[in-house]
C-alpha cells in the first residue's frame, strides 16, 4: 500500500478531541498534514487539547479566529484553499459540524479533493441551528461519511445518501477509552472545587440556541439554581460574554469556572450525580461513563441515549429541567453498549486505505 497524504481539518474544541484517535491512526502508515483554522484560540479553548491529548501540533495554524457565520466560514474558505494546494493531499478529513468542517469540505470539493466526513449522518431537523447546515453540506460534498451510529446511517439513507457510506462507531469512543485505560480522567478540580462525589452536577451551556436568547439562557440559570445541590458551570466565552451582557446573576449554589481540558471534564462528569448540558459529547461521554444526562435542548442529535433511558431531552422549561434533575434514583440500571466498541479510528484508515 502507497502511503497517502491526509490533509486533516480542525478548529474547535471537540475537534481537537476527535483528532486525538483518528490521527494517530492515520499516521502509523500514512502521512498527515494538520491544519488548524484558529476558530477556537484561547489557550483554555485549544492548547490545553492539544498537550492532553498528545495531539502533534499543527503544520498550519490560520488564526481566523471569531466573526459571523458568513465572515468566520468566508475567511476560513480562502485560507484552506490555498493550504490544500500547497498540500496536494489524497483526501481532506473533516469532523463534526462547525464552520471550520463545512469550511475544510467546501473547499476541498472545489478543488476536486475527496472528503471524508467523521460523525456524517447526524441531525437535528433544526435547521436554525449553523450545525445542523454544515452536516447537511458537508455530507453531500463527501466521497466518505463514517457514521457512528445506525440512526446516522439512516438518515443519510432517506436523503439518498448511500454511497461511500460506512458505520464505523463513534472516535469520542476510542479516545475516552484511552484515556480512561492511561488513568487520565483523573484530576483534583472536583475536590478543590469542594464537591463531594455524586453529590454535585456539572452543567454546560454553549448553544447558540441558549446564550443568544436572554429569556432562554436566564430560564436555564435559574433552573440549575432551583436543584439548591451544588452546580459547577465551566463557562464558554460565548456564554460568559451573554451573561455579562444580560446581567445574569449566579444563584448561590451554581458555581462558574473558566473554561476547562478534556482531563477536568472527564473526571467531573464521572463522580458526577448527573450532567446537565447542551454540549453533543458530553451527553455520550455521561453515557459511556455511567451518568445520567439532562440536555438542556429541544432535540437531541444522539437519540440512542434517549431510547435507553439516560438522558432526557428537557429544552429550557424550568418545569421539566427541575422533574428531570429531580428524577434521582428513578433512571435505568441497564447500560447496553452505544456508539461502538472503541475502533472507530483504526476502521476509518482501512476504509481510506481503499484509496
Ligand atoms: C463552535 C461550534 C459548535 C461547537 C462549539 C464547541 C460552529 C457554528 N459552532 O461554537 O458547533 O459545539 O464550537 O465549543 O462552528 N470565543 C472566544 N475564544 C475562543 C473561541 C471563541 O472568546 O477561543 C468567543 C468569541 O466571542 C466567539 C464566540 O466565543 O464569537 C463563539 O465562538 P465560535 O467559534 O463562533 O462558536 P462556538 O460557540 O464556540
């Protein structure tokens, strides 16, 4: 087998994590050209993935940094195009759904460059949300959509999206198992943080949906507030700059935190009583960790932890966040295993080795 050149896409936070599994993989037989867009940049929001996660550093970096949809996903496109002609790769790696997936996909497919989508076939049927427009896009500009789960497969099969379709499970999967066989879910945050173990609820709130309607995201505050239980919020510059602009007050048992690394992340989640949240990952990561899960949307793209009983899809009604966060003891005890079984990575390079 000739080995390829892997030009890989990435720019956000959950990206970075991402790339932590399918990477390596690729670089054991084939070479990989790492860009990163600059979407996300604060040390807190990027560096710290990327020394964590044992992530080589980029060959490019292109500081595109924040702006509208348009101006963000614009400049992006300009500025991958060219590094992909310099690059001359045999495929394009995109994960996910941010602007910098739909950017790295566009431009390849202009160039005549092969796509290979991680995560396709994933929606909400929100079409306000700019996520769910970048997966529709991205997947019908990919030659490869590896799906994680059997509702992906699906739904790209009732868009007529079948060839080079391929159901590889979840690379979150094989990078939590990593990290958790290497003991790096480890952390001492909950205990300087004062949390007692199962005793305390992480909670996130990063959805354009949330932070930008102020009667949202202050129904959202004040319902983590009415648990009166202790609340540790890592807060997304997005949504601290919402907060700050709407005067929001923290209700006394709701705590905030800068934004946190995987490492933190996992071990909170874990000793957790349950996680509250808007974020995709960390409703799959309470899953794969044993902890129930409240989402704090009005869908949910990863119905398989809704169908088994461990999450429960409440939006922003304090009525049925308070039910939801209430339900203690009352979740299921059966765990069946979702999203695959930890070799995402390894199957997406067989599959491009066809290449
Ligand atoms: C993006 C993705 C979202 C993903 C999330 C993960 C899109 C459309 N959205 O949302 O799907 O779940 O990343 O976190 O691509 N900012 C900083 N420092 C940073 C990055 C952002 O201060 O390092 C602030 C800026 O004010 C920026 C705002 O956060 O305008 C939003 O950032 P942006 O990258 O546009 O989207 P996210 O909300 O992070």
């Amino acid at each position: 087998m000739k080995p390829m050149t892997v030009l890989t896409v990435v720019g956000a936070r959950p990206q970075f994590i991402k790339a932590a599994a399918v990477s390596r993989a690729i670089r054991r037989c084939h070479r990989e050209v790492l860009i990163h867009t600059g979407q996300h940049y604060d040390a807190n929001m990027s560096d710290v993935f990327f020394g964590e996660l044992d992530l080589p550093q980029p060959d490019e970096h292109l500081g595109i940094g924040s702006g509208t949809q348009a101006e963000q996903t614009g400049r992006m496109l300009a500025a991958i195009e060219p590094a992909i002609e310099r690059h001359r790769p045999d495929v394009v790696l995109v994960y996910g759904d941010t602007n910098s997936t739909l950017a790295g996909a566009l431009a390849a497919a202009k160039l005549g460059v092969p796509v290979a989508h991680v995560e396709a076939g994933l929606r909400s049927w929100n079409r306000r949300m700019a996520e769910e427009i970048n997966r529709v896009v991205t997947d019908r500009l990919s030659q490869f959509l590896f799906c994680p789960s059997d509702a992906a497969l699906a739904n790209l099969r009732n868009e007529g999206i079948t060839a080079g379709v391929h159901l590889v499970g979840d690379v979150m999967a094989d990078v939590l198992r990593l990290m958790l066989s290497n003991g790096h879910h480890r952390s001492p945050l909950a205990g300087e943080l004062g949390l007692d173990p199962g005793r305390y609820l992480p909670a996130t709130i990063l959805r354009a949906e949330n932070t930008d309607d102020p009667m949202r995201l202050s129904a959202l505050v004040e319902s983590l507030g009415s648990t009166g239980e202790p609340v540790v919020f890592p807060v997304h510059p997005r949504t601290r700059k919402a907060l700050d602009r709407e005067r929001i007050v923290m209700p006394a048992n709701v705590r905030t935190i800068d934004p946190i690394g995987y490492v933190d992340v996992l071990a909170l989640a874990k000793s957790a009583r349950l996680v509250a949240t808007d974020s995709g990952g960390l409703q799959k990561e309470a899953y794969w960790l044993g902890v129930p899960c409240v989402t704090l949307r009005d869908e949910t793209e990863w119905v398989e932890t809704v169908d088994v009983g461990w999450n429960r899809v409440v939006g922003a009604d304090p009525a049925r966040i308070r039910a939801a966060l209430d339900a203690g003891l009352k979740w299921p005890t059966a765990h069946p295993p979702l999203y695959g079984d930890g070799r995402a990575a390894e199957r997406i390079v067989e599959i491009l080795n066809e290449l």
